[in-house]
C-alpha cells in the first residue's frame, strides 16, 4: 500500500528540485545550483506487460553539461521485486528518451539503504549481462538539520532530512529548528512545508511532534500567523460543511447563493451561530435572519 510517508519521500524532488544539488552532494557527484528540472511520465509499462510505474522521474538540464533524466524512487522496506525492476526502469528510459539515467532510492532505515546500494546484477554462467547500481540516500548520509539558521535557508532539506531521520531520535531537533524557521518564511513557502510534513509524516510519532508544535504556534492567537490562518481556515471549512450537512438532513431546499455564503464565511463565531439554528429554521435562508440581512442575494 502507499503511504503518505511514501509519497513524500519521492514527490518532493518534483516539487522542491533545489534539494538535488545538496543531495547529489553528500553522495559525491557534482551538480550545479542552476539546473532546468522537469517533471517526465512516470508510467513504463508497455503494450502488454504488467504495469510498472517508478514514483517520480525528473528531467535535468545541469548548467555545466548534457541532460540526464533521474529515477527517483522511496523505498521503505527490502523487496526482492526492485531488484529486477530498478534495473528495467534503468534501461527502460534510456531506450525511450534516449539520455543518460540515474537512479536514486530514498530510504529511512539503515538496513533498507545498505540493500539497495546493490550492485543488482543479471547474468549466467558467469557472465553479468547488466549491472544496476543505485544511488541511495537514507540516515547514515543525510544531514541531520538541527539549527533553526540552516533552515530557515534550506527548509527543503530541512523537511527531507526531517522524513530521512523520521525514525531516529534526531527527527526532534530537525522539526524543532524547522518548526521555529516557519514565522520568518514566504507564506507561501512556510504554508507548503507546515502541509507537507503533516502529512508525509503521517500518524507517527513524528507526524505528533510536528503537529504539536504547530499547535505551540497557535497559543498566539490573533497575531495572524500562517499556522494560525491554516488551523481556523480548516475549522471553518468543517463548521460549513456541518452546516449544510444538518439542513440536507432536514431536506430543506439550498439555493447556490445560501450555500456560497455558507462556504465562503470564516468567521467560526457566526457559522457557531449558524450550526445552532441549522436544526430548527424553515428555510435555508432563515439562516442569516440574525445578521441584519435576509436577503437571498446578500454577500457574506
């Protein structure tokens, strides 16, 4: 089954390529910071085969050489299967792209990334017809991001090495620093990093860690914090959908401008207010009688 630890693990290069260069670097292969990245189809199964899709394959364009296309796949456990099929997915893209291929396997415990470092060979009679060597990744070689200045400038690794380290004891500190790091980034950014932790981390010990220092951040109401902004925007959307729930129950008849309205507040104190008389108006509309407005046409 794919797990969101799963999925995180391989999606981040397509959505955060800056952390291929830092990555390529604690494996000892260069790799400019300026590289065009694009993401390619990650589907290799052919007219009858059975399917075969590798979790992210990227394009890369390095400023300093040819392009080269980089197999990305996580890895959470040993499975004999990817050692015929990472070498299929090798040969695969180079017979249809025809560039160079890499392959990178995420790992987060040290017994799966000794296994995948390979070599995985195919051959007889003493003979090997094709050899596969992985590049891997995992906790022995992944940085442990433990500073709030470190990142604060690469909170891409940072979120990488919190998901390599997830399992060890020094995922604390990683989250620790990253989670501080937060206040001072991009909205955007900070928006993205907060979402994606929390849910490639999962429910794990970790994934709770991460959690409870968002909700650290939010004993400050009222400041307008990201996290903050986020926690009430996801409290609103779940008094919404009560809402309207509770009068479909009753089968009481909503117009597009009532559940608009509806669903575009953000105000908790007044959809409170709305929950409450969901159960006992006679229409839909009678929802807003105590705000001074009644009308079907009103905006929120």
């Amino acid at each position: 089954m794919v797990t969101s630890a799963h999925e995180g693990m391989h999606r981040i290069f397509q959505e955060r390529p800056e952390i291929l260069t830092p990555v390529f670097g604690v494996l000892g292969i260069e790799l400019p910071e300026k590289a065009a990245v694009y993401a390619v189809a990650t589907d290799a199964t052919e007219a009858k085969p059975m399917a075969r899709h590798i979790d992210t394959v990227l394009r890369v364009g390095p400023s300093d050489g040819d392009d080269f296309l980089l197999a990305v796949e996580a890895q959470e456990r040993r499975d004999r299967k990817k050692e015929s099929s990472w070498p299929y997915y090798v040969a695969y893209l180079q017979a249809k792209y025809g560039l160079p291929v890499l392959l990178l396997v995420v790992c987060r415990d040290r017994a799966t990334t000794k296994w995948a470092a390979g070599p995985f060979d195919c051959g007889a009679r003493g003979w090997t017809a094709q050899r596969t060597y992985p590049l891997v990744v995992g906790p022995d070689n992944l940085p442990v991001i433990a500073d709030e200045r470190t990142a604060a400038e690469k909170p891409a690794m940072a979120a990488f090495s919190a998901l390599a380290h997830a399992n060890s004891p020094d995922v604390d500190g990683i989250l620790d620093s990253l989670g501080r790091a937060l206040a001072g980034m991009d909205p955007d950014a900070a928006s993205y990093f907060y979402q994606f932790l929390d849910s490639a981390l999962g429910a794990s010990p970790a994934g709770d860690k991460w959690r409870n220092i968002v909700t650290f951040v939010n004993y400050f109401p009222g400041r307008g914090t990201l996290l903050e902004k986020t926690f009430l925007e996801g409290e609103a959307r779940g008094e919404a959908k009560g809402i309207l729930r509770v009068l479909e129950v009753r089968s009481l008849p909503i117009s597009d401008v009532v559940r608009e309205r509806i669903t575009a507040c953000t105000d908790l104190d007044r959809l409170n207010d709305w929950l409450d008389r969901a159960g006992t108006v006679a229409h839909a509309e009678d929802l807003f009688s105590g705000d001074g407005d009644v009308s079907e046409n009103a905006t929120p």
